[in-house]
C-alpha cells in the first residue's frame, strides 16, 4: 500500500508540473495563479503545496525537467572515446536540436524560459540557478573541443572556450527563432544540416 501511495503522489506532482506548463505558456509566469494550475491539474491548492511551496519551487522544478536530460545525455557522450570529437559534439546537438522539433512539450518548456516569464522579484535567484546551470553546461561542452584539440582536429591556437561560446549563441539563436516562428524553421527536419553548417566553419 505504500508503494501505491508514493506512486500516487509521483503521479500527482507530474500532473501539476504538466498542468502549470499549459498555464504558464498560455497565461504567462506572472499571471499564472496556483488556483489556476490546482484547477487544470484537477487537485485541491493544498494538494499543488503538498509538493511545492511556491510557483517559484513549480517553475523550478519544470526548468529541471528540461535541464537534467540534457546534461545526462552529455555525460553519457562523454563517456565515449569517440575518435572524432568534433563529429560526435555535431551529433549529439543535431540530435537535440531534432528532438526538440519533435516534442511539444519540450517547446512549450521553452517558451515558457524564453517567452513567457520575467526573471526579476522572486524570479531573479531563479535566473542566477539556471546561470551556474549554463556554466556546468558550458565546462561539459567545453571538452569535446579540448578532446579534438588533443586528438589534432584543431590547431594548436583554437580557443576550445571561444569555440563552446560560439556554439552556445548558435544553438541559442535557433531555439529562439524556432519557438517564436516555428513556421520558418523545420527544427526535425533541418538539425542536422544546421548543425553541419556550424562545424563546417570550425573544422
């Protein structure tokens, strides 16, 4: 039975987590009430602080939802020594970048990050996490130019740091332009020749 009852109350904060990501998307961060996500999750408000203690603790929670994924699947790459770096760094973010074309609910996350909510007031902690996030991402990335500058795909005078900053504002520049005018970008169909064309100016 207790078992059950952890699985129920999983379940339950998955539906909150999913039902506040419609609100925010729709209603933006700001306006969004817990009355609201309660309502669209179809619980009471005291089962949403059951599990979380603020829309803050809900926004970050589904901002981790996005953020740990990724950072799991980069390690696991990294875990490979792949005799091309550089080959391997363009298929993982092709990859990614695909997936995004292909799951609504990551986009609508995004939106949510990107679009939808003012990172100031009690948001700005917020901002100053998913900031240390960024730089985490930043050192993992980092070290498939520094396996490639190591294996003699790079010259000796790249900068792998520069490099990761350049891939960083490019694949930034695409998940905004996709999630603001999706109609112009076919993000599952066109990742990886995107991808191909960054890497063509780097090798």
């Amino acid at each position: 039975m207790a078992r059950k009852t952890k699985e129920d109350a999983q379940k339950t904060r998955e539906g909150i987590l999913e039902a506040a990501s419609l609100v925010f998307v729709k209603k933006g961060v700001a306006q969004a009430s817990l009355n609201e996500i309660a309502a669209e999750a179809g619980v009471t408000r005291g089962a949403v602080y059951w599990h979380f203690t603020s829309k803050v603790d809900i926004f970050t929670a589904l901002h981790d939802q996005l953020h740990e994924p990724f950072t799991h699947a980069i390690l696991q790459d990294l875990e490979k020594d792949h005799p091309h770096p550089l080959r391997q760094l363009e298929e993982i973010c092709g990859n990614l970048l695909a997936d995004l074309g292909r799951d609504a609910r990551k986009k609508r996350l995004l939106t949510i990050f990107y679009l939808k909510c003012d990172y100031s007031g009690e948001f700005e902690p917020v901002l100053e996490s998913q900031s240390k996030q960024r730089a985490e991402n930043f050192k993992l990335l980092s070290r498939y130019f520094e396996r490639a500058q190591s294996k003699g795909h790079l010259p000796k005078d790249a900068d792998p740091k520069i490099l990761t900053l350049s891939l960083f504002c490019y694949l930034t520049g695409i998940v905004q332009e996709y999630i603001r005018y999706d109609r112009c970008i076919k993000l599952k169909e066109q990742a990886s020749v995107i991808m191909r064309q960054f890497f063509a100016g780097v090798n």
